[in-house]
C-alpha cells in the first residue's frame, strides 16, 4: 500500500478506536459530553495516537494499547480547547470549525476542557481490562500524567504564557517546545514502547525520537503560521504575531526553521532505528512532518 493510502487508512481506524471511548450524549449534563464530543469530532491529525500505535506495532500486533490512543488524543484536544480560549491565544476558529469557547461559551469550553483530561485517565485505565500486566498499565499513567503536567505540556504552557510580549532566548525558546509541545509526544511513543515490552533503552530511544519529532513539530507549526492559509490549516494564521509571540521564525528567519526541522527530524529517525521492527512506516510519517501544510 503506498504511504498516503496507508496513512489515510490508519487514520480512519484511530477515529473510530477514539469515538468508541467517547461519552454518550445524553443525561443532565449532556451538554459537558456534546462540548467534550464536539472538539474531538471535528478532527485533526491524530498524529499522538498514530505515533503510540506505530511504536506499538513494533514491538506487539494485539489491541492493547486502544485505550491509551484514544486518551492521549483526549488530553492534546483539551489542551487545544483551553489554548483557544479568551484568556489565552483567544482564538476563534480551529481545526476547521469555530472553536470550543466561540460554540458553547467561555464557561462550558473550561469545563470541556477539564473533562477531557480527567476522562482521559478514566479511558487509559480501561487497558486493564485488555491485559494481565496491569504493572506496564500503571507505569504508562505515570508517564501519561507526567508528561500532561506540571514537568511537562503545563509547565512549557506556563512558561510561555508568562513569556509572551518579553524577549525570549533560544535555550527558553527550546525549554517551552520540549515541555509545550514534544512532551505528548514523547509520552505517545514511550507507552507505546512500554506497552509493547520495550527493555529500558528502547523507551528512551522511544523518547528521544519523540523530542525531536516535538521540536521539529513545533518550528513547523511556526513556519506555517506564517507562511500557510487558513483554509489549509483550519485555524487562524499570524496567530503568533498577533499575540507577540516570539518563535523560532521570528528569532531565526524562515531559512533557519527549515533547516532545524531538517536536523531534528534526521536526529528522530536515528534514534527510531535503534528501535527493533520495520520502520518504513515511521520514517515516512517522520519525513512527512517536515513538508506537512497543516
Ligand atoms: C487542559 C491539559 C490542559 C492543558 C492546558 C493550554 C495548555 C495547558 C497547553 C497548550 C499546549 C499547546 C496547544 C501546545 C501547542 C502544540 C501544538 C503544535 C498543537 C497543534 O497540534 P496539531 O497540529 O493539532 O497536532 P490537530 O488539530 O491536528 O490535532
């Protein structure tokens, strides 16, 4: 199957594993559920589940690690829907819908966005029920939850939120992508290691992939903030400038992202071949990060 078809294959299939965990619509608070539904059916990439699958895959074939696909998912969309929010980038339009806050208000989007990351543990824990090492399940929470927080996507938040409109240097640059950004990744690719059996130099192959993959992730995100379309991208552009962020595009060019992209990415594919498996499919889905324009 040629790279495309089986990319847009596996997407439909992470789809439907995620829509299997969601809430049904219905009860007192259905509106909670319709909130927490609606930002996660309008879509995305589904790079975070797709990534923890394809590194599962290269160590085991069962389905083990669905619940974890599905939660990682929920956790990076609740972040999506606090990120847009009024008090943060204030944005109106994402993945190409109006976004949580602009379609059910200020108050309920909060909550979407709280409901989502707790569910999110609620839905990981069910690996249980597919497993006997309920050991590796426990060990994949921590990094779960570790990775989320406050030493991880939280903390990178909270540095750049408190950075915005100051100047900002490579090194803090680099600290708010690693947490911000590359953390859920590299929680993605670690459970999917652990998991599937991985030995501890595996996981921190895994991990390592994963940073680079974040980082390289992020400068693209920069990129195409200023150089993509909104009808591509499904958000607003010039995001960035309109909330004074400094990126690795404004303090290093476009050029310069570019090649940081180009090395980060090689820098995750030799990390990826010290994993065991075929990684055609990885390499691919890394190769096609660099030139993505959404
Ligand atoms: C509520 C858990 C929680 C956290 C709040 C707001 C916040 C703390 C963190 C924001 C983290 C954030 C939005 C980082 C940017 C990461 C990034 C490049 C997101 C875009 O990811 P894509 O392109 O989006 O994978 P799609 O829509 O394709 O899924």
């Amino acid at each position: 199957m040629i790279f495309k078809e089986r990319l847009e294959d596996n997407i439909n299939k992470i789809d439907r594993i995620i829509n299997d965990y969601l809430p049904a619509e219905c009860g007192h608070q259905k509106t909670i559920f319709e909130a927490m539904n609606y930002s996660i059916k309008a879509g995305g990439k589904r790079i975070r589940p797709l990534l923890m699958q394809e590194v599962y895959r290269l160590f085991k074939a069962d389905s083990v690690i669905e619940p974890f696909m599905a939660a990682i998912e929920m956790i990076h969309t609740s972040s999506l829907v606090h990120d847009d929010l009024p008090c943060m980038d204030n944005d109106e339009y994402r993945r190409g819908l109006p976004t949580t806050w602009v379609k059910y208000g200020y108050d309920m989007a909060v909550l979407a966005g709280d409901a989502l990351l707790i569910y999110a543990m609620e839905t990981a824990v069910k690996a249980c029920e597919r497993t006997e090492r309920a050991d590796l399940v426990a060990r994949c929470i921590k990094i779960l939850a570790a990775k989320s927080g406050i030493y991880g996507m939280i903390g990178g938040q909270t540095v750049d939120v408190e950075l915005t409109e100051c100047p900002v240097n490579k090194e803090q640059l680099e600290f708010i992508y690693h947490l911000k950004t590359a953390a859920l990744l590299e929680a993605s690719a670690m459970i999917g290691a652990v998991l599937g059996g991985a030995d501890e130099e595996q996981v921190k192959s895994a991990e390592e992939m994963a940073t680079n993959i974040g980082i390289a992730f992020q400068i693209q995100d920069d990129i195409l903030d200023v150089l993509g379309d909104q009808d591509t991208l499904g958000k607003p552009v010039r995001s960035d400038e309109k909330n004074n962020k400094t990126t690795y595009v404004t303090l290093a060019g476009v050029e310069k992202a570019r090649k940081e992209v180009a090395e980060r990415s090689a820098l995750a594919i030799g990390a990826l071949q010290k994993l065991p498996g075929d990684h055609t499919f990885l390499k691919e889905i890394i190769e096609m990060l660099i030139t993505r324009e959404k």
